[in-house]
C-alpha cells in the first residue's frame, strides 16, 4: 500500500485552491489601496462553482492524508547522515 499512495501522490498535478487564489488576488487590491472590491475585477463570476471546487479539493487532500497514515513505512536504502 505504501509504493501505491505515494506513487499515486507524485502523480497529482500540482494545483492551488481556488479560494486560496481569490484571496490572494484580493489582497493585492487591499495592498494597491482598494476599500471597494468588484467581483468582475477578480474574475468571480460564480462563487458556488468556485466554492465546490474548493470543497473537492479539501476532500482529495483529506483521503490523501488518511492515505498516507494508513500506508507502511518504506525503509530508505541509506542512512540519513546529519540527524
């Protein structure tokens, strides 16, 4: 199980939290001195849609991690000097 989770999690595409992205766009309009935020000005045309994918991918990281405690330690060929 342990070569099957991790082997499964290198494959994973790397990707950010659409909310995360929302946030981080509406700082840098707080940060430019904007009070007043349009929803057009950071491409938020459906927030249920952007939150449902939020939800999934909280979900996906959450079976990743339940995952990765069920898996086995693999024993690393070497030791590890420095620790």
């Amino acid at each position: 199980m342990s070569e099957t989770a991790i082997a499964n999690l290198m494959k994973v595409p790397e990707e950010i939290n659409p909310l995360l992205e929302i946030l981080w766009e509406i700082e840098q309009y707080q940060q430019q001195g904007s009070q007043l935020i349009e929803l057009s000005e950071i491409g938020l045309e459906d927030f249920s849609e952007v939150t449902a994918q939020s939800q999934e991918h909280s979900l996906s990281i959450q079976r990743t991690l339940d995952n990765l405690k069920r898996a086995s330690p693999i024993a690393a060929p070497m030791t590890i000097r420095g620790f």
